[in-house]
C-alpha cells in the first residue's frame, strides 16, 4: 500500500476510520507530496466538528501556514463577510482546504512568500485526508469556496 515519502498519495499516512483528532494528529506528520518540505506546518480542517456545513477551500496562505490554522488570513475575512451576509454563523461551520501544505516561491525582493496554486497532483495526493474529514463529519452540506469565489465573483 505504501508508496513512501513523496509518493504523491497521502493514503499510507491517513488513519483508517479515526475520528477528527486523530486524523489532525497524524496529518501533521504527512509527506505524501513534497509540499510539507518548505511549508511551516500542516494546516488541517477546523472548527465546529458537529456542523452541517464544510467549507473546503484551495489551500492555506502566509497566515494559515504561520498559524497552523485555516482561514485565519485576508481570506478567512472575505469567508466570515460572506458568511455574515448570507445569515450563517462562521462558529456553525467546519473550514477545511482540499491542500493541507501552503505552496509559495519566495518574492524575488524580501522576504515574502508568494502564493502558488497546487498542481492537479498535489490535490490528488492530499484528496485522502478530506475525504476522511468528510467521513468523519457527516457534513450535509460540502461548499467547494473556489467554485463558489468564481460565481460570486
Ligand atoms: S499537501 Fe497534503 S499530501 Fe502533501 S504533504 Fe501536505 S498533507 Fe501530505
């Protein structure tokens, strides 16, 4: 089963059937792309467990990563404004990203990290661990907030 580091598949590394805590515990130790080599920390789902909604996103930012939480960042801002005009309570929700690692290139100037989309194969490979959050959550309602951003937007 196992493809070994970088093998582009976080399956070796997820926990069969456990529960969210355990699924973060051990997402925090996950190389199954090398995203985790540059980035400061896995950033797993968050929020209410017990929720009917789960936001999942594209991956962490600057923020998320340094925080080791999602949507903590400029974007976690336009999610709670959104969320605030549609009538839903952010604390109601559980916010996850289909990408637990932030890809970034560093600016050619300073020190700041600019944002890179993850590849289809970076997606692929990390897909295991929300198909385990949405296993464990039993969510009724699965907004994908890229899709919904291309909408609105
Ligand atoms: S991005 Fe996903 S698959 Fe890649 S190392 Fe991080 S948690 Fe594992």
């Amino acid at each position: 089963m196992s493809q070994g580091p970088e093998g582009y598949d976080a399956g070796p590394y997820v926990p069969e059937g456990a529960g969210l805590r355990a699924l973060r515990d051990a997402a925090a130790g996950c190389q199954g792309c090398p995203l985790y080599r540059e980035a400061t920390q896995t950033v797993f789902g968050a929020g209410d467990t017990s929720a009917r909604m789960l936001l999942v996103g594209e991956q962490p930012g600057d923020q998320e990563d340094r925080q080791g939480r999602p949507f903590v960042g400029p974007a976690g801002g336009v999610l709670d404004r959104a969320l605030g005009e549609a009538g839903i309570d952010p604390e109601g929700t559980y916010v996850t990203n289909a990408v637990k690692h932030f890809k970034f290139e560093p600016a050619r100037r300073g020190k700041r990290r600019i944002h890179k989309a993850p590849d289809l194969k970076e997606i692929r490979a990390c897909k295991p661990w929300l198909a385990e959050e949405r296993a464990a959550m039993h969510a009724g309602l699965v907004a994908d907030l890229k899709v919904a951003a291309r909408l609105l937007g």
